[in-house]
C-alpha cells in the first residue's frame, strides 16, 4: 500500500511532464528532480519515474521521426513548385505556376506526417492527465507505444 506522500509524488512526477508547454525541456527536467529524489525511498515512485520519463523519450523518437519525413518532403515539393531562377533573382513567385498533379504524393506524406504530430500532441497531453490520475488513486500505469528505455 503506497502512503499519500508516495502518490502525490508519483502524481507530480507525471503531471511535471507537462511543464514542457511553459519551459522547454521541462518535461525532462523537472521529472528527473522528483524521480531522482525519492526513487530510492519508494518502489511506486521509482516506476512511475521511469514511466513518465521512457515515454517522454519515446515521443521525442517518435517526433524526430515524423520531422524527418515532413520536414524534407515539404522542401522537396516547395523546391518542385518554385522556380529555381526565381529563388536566385529574387523575382516575385506567382502561384500560376502551381502544379497540385506533380507533387500531390510527396505532399500528402509530408502533410500526414504533421497531421500525426500533432496528433501525437493531443494524445500526450491526454495520457499524462490520464496517468496522473491513476496514479493519485495509487495505481501503477504503464503508458502506450513506450519503448523503455529505462528500466
């Protein structure tokens, strides 16, 4: 049975994920202090450290991923669309010359890589309000699509 202290930390632990929307980084620093400051006194607090923080890095994998493929395919079919002589004489772009018929795949994938990103957001914020709170009822979980990094 895990004491009021153990799960309100545990809960902090998680719920400091969240600082990344106010700090960068902070959803690594700030549950790194709480789970190096008492994962040796508690067993609960220990798990839910190295939970909140695999899946903190699991979406940073899962982030330079999806910047990987979106990031080169947009400049690839933004590279296809503009002229290369208008880039180097600095000449006005006009959108007359937009082809959709060429480039709608690579588009596509690049615009399905952000789509996933954000996505990829929205399910973080809820996972960690989720977490949060089955953890402030003493429960221990295990967030999905983690890799554990961290054992």
């Amino acid at each position: 049975m895990e004491t009021i202290t153990e799960k309100n930390t545990a809960t902090f632990t998680h719920l400091s994920a969240l600082t990344q929307y106010f700090i960068p980084f902070g959803n690594y620093i700030f549950p790194i202090l709480l789970w190096t400051s008492k994962k040796e006194r508690s067993e609960f607090v220990d798990y839910n450290g190295k939970q909140v923080l695999n899946f903190q890095l699991s979406l940073l994998l899962y982030s330079l991923v999806l910047i990987l493929i979106a990031v080169p395919t947009l400049l690839i079919t933004m590279f296809r669309i503009i002229p290369f002589e208008a880039i180097l004489n600095e000449n006005d772009f006009v959108f007359r010359n937009f082809n959709f018929e060429e480039n709608i795949g690579v588009l596509t994938v690049g615009l399905v890589a952000v789509l996933l990103f954000f996505l990829l957001k929205v399910a973080e914020f809820f996972l960690i309000i989720y977490a949060s709170i089955k953890t402030s009822n003493g429960e221990k979980y295990k967030y999905p699509i983690t890799i554990p990094f961290i054992k």
